[in-house]
C-alpha cells in the first residue's frame, strides 16, 4: 500500500447502504475516498480503467456467480489490495470461505458502522483497542441547555431496548435534577446508595442495587440533589465497568465544564452533537473536541425553538465537517401529550418520534431502506 493518503472506493447498489458507508467513509482521516453506484463489475471497470485502490469495498448482487465475479476481479487487482465485501448473507461458511479465497472481510446486513469503521481502521493500520466484554458508550451532548439532550436520551434508551431488545443502562450525569423519570413516565425513586459514590467496588451486585430499573432490558441510573465530585480517571474507570454490564451505555453529559466529562467523552465509541441551529451551537461545535480515530460522531439538529432555524444546516455541516445524521421537527403537541399521558414520547406516534426511531436505527445499523434521515430534511 502506498505511503501517501490511502486510497479507498467503495461500490454499493442500495441507498440505505451507500447513505451508511458513505458516512463512514467521510470518518476517516488521511483517506481519499471515492463512492460508485454498481457491484463486482463496475468494480471491476474501475480497476481496469484507473487502477486499484488500497482498499475496494463492494456490496455483493449475486451470490450464485460470487466465486465466479471474484476470480475475475483478481485478474486486475493485485495482491496487497485489500478487499472489502458487503451482502445479505449473514452465514458463517460464506465468511469462512470467502476468508480461505483471500477476501479481507464480509459484512452482512444490515450494516453495522460502528463495525464497519473499526474494521477499515484495522485494514489502514490504526491500532485499536477493543474488548469482546465491553458494550457500546454512546455520550449525548447538547450545544446548549435546552436542546433536548435528556429528551433524546431517554428515548432512545427506551427504543434500544424495546425495539431492537438491547441491554441498555441510561446515566444521567446531572445530578441535581434529573428529568429522565418524568420523560420514561416513571416516579422518581432514586436509590439510596449511588453508583458514584463507591466506584472502588463497583460491580455487577451493586450496579444491580444501584439502577432504578424499567423493563427488562432498561436500567436508568440517576440523582437528585448531589453533585457529581468524582476525578476523571474514578469517571472513565467506573463507566468502563457499567459496560461490562450493559450491551449499550448511553450517557446524558450535562455540559463540557469539568475535565472529568471531557475525558469521558475521548472514551466514547459514540458521540453525538444536538444542536438547535443557533449562533451558540454554531460557535460550539467548531470547537468539538476531538476523540480516537474509532469514535464515531453524530450531527443531529433539533428544531426545539420552533419550525425554523436561525442558522441554516448547511452552514452547521460545514463546520462540523459532516452531514447530519438526523434532524428532529417542531412538535409541541407531542411533548404535551405525553406529559398528560404519563408516558414515554417514544410511544406515540409523530414526525418527531419517526425521527428519533431512525436514529435509534441509525446507531444499531438497521436504517429501513429508501429512507433518509428519517425524511426530515
């Protein structure tokens, strides 16, 4: 592979695939990336007419000719082209043989770009440190207070675990004020002794005590009244152990005030930014702090001030360096009615709760297809 930027093209068929694999790809650094409408053909055209690239990933159209279309394209590749496929089949023989014939890695659908990401990382040579015993942390910052970061906490924590049947532990790091039971319809009845508060023998017995729970697969951890006086290093360490506990830690940061938050967030596997198209969001999210090459970031605007924006989103993406991945509408009534319900706003049925569905789908890879940021922009 050569020394200067790697050169990586990826060849898809499907919207929803290429909308995936083309925000992955505008993830990476030092990689010049180019996408192409086709399969192994057009791949293989593209070889023959501008050469290889250091990496090729390709959706499969055809299982049946697979063996066929690879041998075919081996005839213009050479070796130390890494190869990447995408298909439907989710069969360990197909991966296994497809391994023995020199393909690199196979992802099947729906597409994983969490997995995705780690694993085009792998293939550039970005050493990464990863656990089989470790759930997913996803931190959830808002650009100000008011955005809605608890709101879209909460209910994506509740759709992960209904919906896509995830074992998920929601942490809410204000400790003051949690709105997280009111937003799950639940009665507050934080715990008397704290997670926070014995970090040096935090275990599975004492998450089990600790956690407020609220199904099955949800597990909210809250306060009220305190205030979290714990060092970065207690912080990170302790949320480490609730991700050996939990398939999906999702964390509402309060803000970015103290250094403890901010080490948290280089941490997540996950981090996604909601804004409200305002000049303070605008002026924030310039200033991101950057984590590992593995994090994956979101852009998600919220429209919680009403139906218009006062700076566009374009203007927002520029910044950023990448498109959103959701923007959610104005709905005041939905707020109202799940207020007077005592329920949860994920349960309703809105253009607000479409949209937080299809981040919630987003973040597991099950995007439905010929849908676009949940058709909100």
């Amino acid at each position: 592979m050569s020394e200067q930027a790697k050169r990586l093209v990826a060849v898809t068929r499907q919207h929803a695939l290429s909308a995936g694999v083309e925000r992955v790809m505008a993830g990476l650094s030092d990689v010049e990336h180019l996408q192409l409408t086709g399969s192994l053909a057009e791949a293989r055209a593209h070889c023959l007419a501008h050469g290889a690239p250091d990496i090729l990933l390709v959706e499969v159209d055809n299982q049946q000719t697979l063996a066929a279309d690879l041998a075919v394209l081996a005839e213009c590749c050479p070796p130390q082209m890494r190869l990447v496929l995408l298909g439907e089949r989710g069969d360990v023989a197909l991966f296994r043989w497809l391994i023995s014939v020199g393909v690199d890695d196979y992802y099947p659908a729906p597409l994983d770009p969490d997995a995705l990401r780690a694993g085009l990382l792998r293939l550039l040579g970005v050493p990464l440190v990863t656990s089989l015993r470790k759930g997913r942390v996803i931190c959830v910052v808002g650009a100000a207070g008011g955005v809605g970061t608890s709101t879209v906490c909460a209910n994506l924590a509740l759709e992960l675990a209904e919906q896509h049947h995830r074992q998920v532990a929601l942490l809410d790091l204000n400790l003051y004020h949690s709105r997280h039971p009111i937003l799950l319809g639940s009665d507050y009845a934080p715990p008397g002794e704290q997670w926070w508060q014995a970090t040096d023998r935090l275990d599975g017995t004492l998450l089990a005590h600790t956690a407020h729970q609220l199904g099955p697969r949800l597990f909210l951890f809250y306060d009220e009244g305190a205030e979290l006086v714990i060092g970065a290093e207690q912080l990170v360490a302790a949320v480490n152990v609730m991700a050996e506990h939990y398939s999906t830690l999702i964390i509402d940061v309060p803000d970015l005030r103290s250094h403890g938050l901010r080490a948290l967030l280089q941490e997540a596997d996950v981090v996604i930014w909601l804004h409200d198209f305002s000049l303070g969001a605008l002026r924030l999210l310039g200033n991101l702090p950057k984590g590992g090459q593995a994090q994956r970031h979101l852009l998600v605007g919220n429209h919680c001030r009403g139906k218009e924006g006062r700076v566009p989103a374009t203007e927002l993406e520029r910044v950023c360096g990448q498109p959103h991945a959701a923007v959610l509408p104005y709905d005041h009534g939905a707020f109202v009615r799940a207020e007077r319900a005592g329920m949860a706003l994920i349960k309703q049925k809105s253009k607000l709760v479409r949209a937080i569905k299809w981040l919630a789908a987003e973040l597991v890879g099950t995007q439905p297809a010929g849908r676009r940021r949940g058709g909100l922009r």
